[in-house]
C-alpha cells in the first residue's frame, strides 16, 4: 500500500514551471532545472508537507543523502565541475528541495551563488534530451 505522504505529493508549482522532468528516484522526483548557463538538478523528495530535512523520517533521510551521491556522480561524469555545490535552502519554494549544481570557474555566477545572476537561459532541446538521457542511463531510470 503507498504511503499517504507520498501518495499526496505534488510538485511545488514554481519547481514545475523552472524546470524539466528526468524521472522518479526511489525517494525523490528528479528535476533539471531549465538554465542551460548552470547544469542544476534538483531532488524532491515525494512526501506532502515535507519543508524541513529534519521532518524526513530517518529511512528517508537516509535514502535521500543516498540519492544525492548517486546524482551528484552521474552530473560530475557528465559535465565537467571544479565543484559540487549541494544545497536545500526553500526559502522561496518552502517545498523540501535538493539543489545539485556542477559549477566551473569562470561561469556566469563564480564564485558566488547561482540564485538571482542574470536571466534563465533555456536548453535547447537536443541538449536537454542528451542530459536527460545521460543522467537516466547512469541513474537506472
């Protein structure tokens, strides 16, 4: 029987509009945020009401941190990163969410954070497709 947490889940509306599916993880929804600038997953863990890391239970906080390894090494074997930067900040999308973003020197943003720099600049679709196909390959999904 699903859990009633996950069974009521929904993706956060402004999450949904940013960003392109890549598919569903044990725990987590799998998001490539859409800025070709940044190459930037995001993990949303399928439970309702969830704002917190601290309101996980313990399995699902375990097999979240799980699931931030396991895409954070297929983003670095895909794009090439001098850093991961991993964060879970919601303090304009409340919605539990995990940023993964291989980051370059020299990109739009170095050394400071991505959020606020600049304009979104789309991926085009081949490109997308190409990521999305990468990362699903080496994810199992």
């Amino acid at each position: 029987m699903p859990d009633s947490a996950a069974a009521s889940f929904q993706l956060d509306a402004r999450l949904e509009a940013d960003t392109l599916s890549v598919g569903d993880l044990p725990l987590s929804r799998l998001l490539l945020m859409n800025d070709s600038r940044f190459p930037w997953l995001i993990l949303v863990p399928r439970r309702a009401g969830v704002c917190e890391l601290i309101d996980l239970s313990e399995a699902d906080h375990a097999a979240l941190s799980t699931e931030i390894r396991q895409v954070s090494g297929a983003l670095r074997d895909l794009v090439p990163a001098d850093k991961l930067n991993v964060a879970a900040l919601g303090n304009k999308v409340p919605q539990l969410h995990v940023h993964v973003i291989a980051r370059t020197r020299g990109d739009a943003a170095w050394p400071g954070p991505v959020w606020g720099v600049g304009r979104a600049e789309p991926y085009d679709a081949a490109t997308a497709e190409r990521l999305v196909a990468g990362l699903c390959a080496r994810l199992g999904l």
